[in-house]
C-alpha cells in the first residue's frame, strides 16, 4: 500500500515510524514532513493546509490511504475533498472536526448532550465579556475559540487578569480571528488525563491514558506550549474512572456526533481533568494529539494500519486495539525562548538509540532546505539536520516501570545537541507521586 500523511511535526513523525514497520507499506508520502521523517518517507513540499495541493500529490501518486493530522487541514476540510475524490482517509469531517475547531462549539454540544464540562460562558462581543469579567468567579479560564496551537487558554488569578486575557484575545487579536469569540468557564481543579481513542463512527477503542505536560518550565510555570513531554499510563487513570469516562464522556461523544448528523471518523483526543466531582472534559482534539502520540504508539501492540483502515471502513469492533504492559515517557528538547521567539537553522548532533528507545523529530530541517537561501550547500550541510522549529526532538523511551521509563527518556534526551536546547527536568514527577502514594 501507498500511505499519505498530513503534517510535519514529532506527532507525524511517530506515526510514519509505526506504519513503516508494516510490511504491506511499500511507501509513504509525507506532506511535507520533515528533515527526520525523510529517513522513512518521501517528503513532498507541499502545505498541510494546502488541500487543493495535498489532493493532486494523492491522486498523481495513486495513494490507497491519506491520514490528515494536523487540527487546521481537517476543520478546513481535507477530508471532505479528499473523499470528493474518492480517495480513502483516516480523518474527521470537517462537521465533525467543529468539535476541536470552535471551544464555543464544542462547550455546546457537551452541554446539549450531558457530558460533564466545566461551566462556561460564550462571547463575541467584548464589552459584554468584560462586564461578565467583574463578575464571574475568580479565578476563572479564558479561552480563544478558534484554533490557537495549544496556546489560546490563559488561567486568570484576579478579575485584572480576566480583563487582560480578554483584550488580549479580542482587541489584540493574539489568536488572529481565533479569539473573535472566546470562552470564560469555570476554573477546575484535578490531575489531568489524556486519552486517544479510535472511533469508526459508531464504536470507539481507547488507547492507553498518558499525562501531558503544556507549561514552558518545571512545576508547571511559565506559559502554555504544544506540550513539553508526556507519560504514560496515566496513574490517576483508574479502572472506575476509565468506565466512568466510557459511560459518561467517549459513547454519548460519538453518539452525540451521529444524532448531529456527523459521525466521527478518526482519533478522538479527549483532554479530561479528574475533578472532586469525576471526570469532567477540558477540550476535545479531533486528531492525535502531540506528544501524546510519540508516547503512546509505541505501546500499541495491535496494527496500527489496521485499526485506520477500519475506522474509515467502518468495522473496527472487528479490529483490536491491544497495549503493551509497559510504562513510556517522551521528553520534548525545545529551541530556547518556546513557545513565545526561538532561533532557527542550528545543527543537530542526535544519539545512537538502544532498544524501547525511539527520537522523533519534530521541528527540524536537512541542512540545504536551511541554507538553501544563503547559496549551494556543502556536502556536510546536505547531511545534517538544523532547528527548524519550537519542538525539536522528542527524546522516548518505554520500561517496565513508570520511572524507569522517564529516567531512560532523560538519558537519551541530555545527549540530544543543539544551541539553545532547552526541556524541562520534570515530566513525570506528579506521575511517579501518584504511583508512590496509592
């Protein structure tokens, strides 16, 4: 088979490493993938939100599957030409996709369906938002609607910092048209769980439970980022919860989409805080999210192409969705100042990887994509890779143990190059407090 795939960062990167292990994958095509991928895949340079152009390479390479990862080419509606086509996709609708791409939406549609969310409220008008601000409860969330890259949600401790964050989505525009409409809801309290499920439209298969980590700095300081490492499983992640979560979040969701006259079709993220009162939905991703996937593919022990091809097909309660008994932990080496300014274009020295090791790359280039504008390459820079991004590398690594798992991640992970790299020394750490108290 010939497999397409969307996007270009460490999520892709995973994704295109589990597939290639099948043998009936003769090629894939990443679209444009990056300096890494480009070991495994052919890269077309072609925009992830290019749908007329992401359309012409499947047809021109005959591809048999395309998976859309990215949030932007699916609310765009990738899918929905692709399928115009007749060219099979794993992937959502872009109906369906309006769960990720509008909180607004999406706050809605769990109130609609009784799916427990915190309490919020919507605005488009800014005066309106700001006299909700002197208000409502302190502290309190507000949230850019739109897709905003992980980072359109700011905690406000005091109502100054509500009337900031507001200016700061709708008068500033910090989101683009993201923030034209945003969200104040209910400030909740819980560890956080992250759970990727399948979902042909009618049934839906869970894999493993991880725990990201979105602050820029250890003890979860500084600003939100597209997500700094991860572990998994998630300890708080019981066998009461997860069919607490079952019963009354992952079946009405897909239900839900099909009274909606949407089925899903895809990976389903589900961003879930354990609240005093149960599990309650942050947001919902309509894709794999990033970098839960760098750490929870390798612990899938089913076929991946199999469980894509019987979501698209519409049969996966035939198709099983099995873990590995393992523990895995990625940790994300970042260029210094993400998520806010950070250079580009520094060489990158990586390490030899043992076995139940994996480096992804995620925001990386070959050097003469880099230098290509300052002139001809060297032989030297043709083989190197430079930053060409916030997340660079995701350093990965699986053990029998939640520990030993993140003190084999960080190992690798120190021995990662670059000017500037910087991670946090912490991912983790609320994990292994969890297992050590229950």
């Amino acid at each position: 088979m010939k497999i397409g795939v969307v996007g270009s960062g460490g999520r892709e990167a995973a994704i295109v490493w589990k597939l290639a292990q099948d043998e009936r994958v003769e090629e894939i095509v990443a679209l444009p993938g990056n300096g890494g991928i480009a070991e495994l895949a052919t890269c077309v340079d072609v925009e992830a939100t290019d749908i007329p152009g992401v359309v012409n390479v499947a047809k021109e390479r005959a591809l048999d599957l395309v998976i859309v990862t990215p949030d932007d080419p699916l609310v765009l509606g990738m899918v929905d030409a692709l399928n115009h086509e007749g060219i099979a996709t794993f992937g959502p609708t872009k109906a369906a996709a309006q769960l990720e791409g509008s909180k607004a939406y999406a706050k809605e549609f769990m109130q609609k369906y009784n799916i427990p969310t915190a309490a919020f409220r919507v605005f488009s008008d800014e005066e309106e938002a700001l006299a909700y601000a002197e208000t409502c409860p302190v502290p309190t969330v507000v949230k850019a609607s739109g897709l905003a890259l992980g980072k359109g949600v700011i905690i406000c401790k005091t109502r100054e910092e509500i009337t900031r964050a507001i200016h700061h989505m709708m008068s500033e525009a910090a989101f683009g048209s993201s923030g034209k409409t945003i969200v104040i809801e209910e400030y909740i309290e819980g560890p956080e769980i992250s759970v990727l499920a399948f979902s042909d439209g009618e049934s839906i298969k869970p894999l493993i439970s991880s725990m990201d980590h979105k602050r820029a700095f250890d003890n979860d300081e500084g600003p939100n980022t597209g997500g700094m490492g991860c572990i998994a499983p998630n300890p708080f992640y019981t066998k009461d919860v997860a069919r607490r979560c079952m019963e009354d979040i992952f079946l009405p969701t897909i239900e839900g989409c099909q009274a909606e006259g949407h089925p899903f079709h895809g990976c389903l993220f589900f961003g879930l805080m354990l609240t005093a009162d149960g599990p309650k939905v942050l947001e919902y991703n309509c894709r794999f999210g990033d970098p839960e996937t760098q750490t929870v593919l390798p612990l899938l022990q089913s076929n991946l192409l199999d469980i894509m091809l019987a979501t698209e097909r519409g049969d996966l309660e035939k198709v099983a969705a099995e873990n590995s008994s393992d523990a895995s932990c990625c940790v994300v080496i970042a260029s210094k100042g993400y998520p806010v300014a950070y250079e580009k274009g520094f060489p990158i020295t990586l390490p030899q990887t043992s076995p139940a090791e994996e480096l992804f790359v995620a925001g990386a280039a070959a050097g003469v994509e880099a230098v290509a504008a300052a002139g001809p390459a060297t032989d030297a820079q043709h083989n190197e890779l430079v930053t060409n991004g916030g997340r660079v590398i995701n350093a990965v690594a699986q053990a029998p143990s939640l520990e030993a798992a993140i003190n084999k991640a960080y190992a690798l992970a120190e021995q990662v190059r670059f000017d500037g790299a910087t991670m946090r020394h912490d991912i983790g750490k609320r994990a292994l407090g969890a297992n050590q108290s229950s």
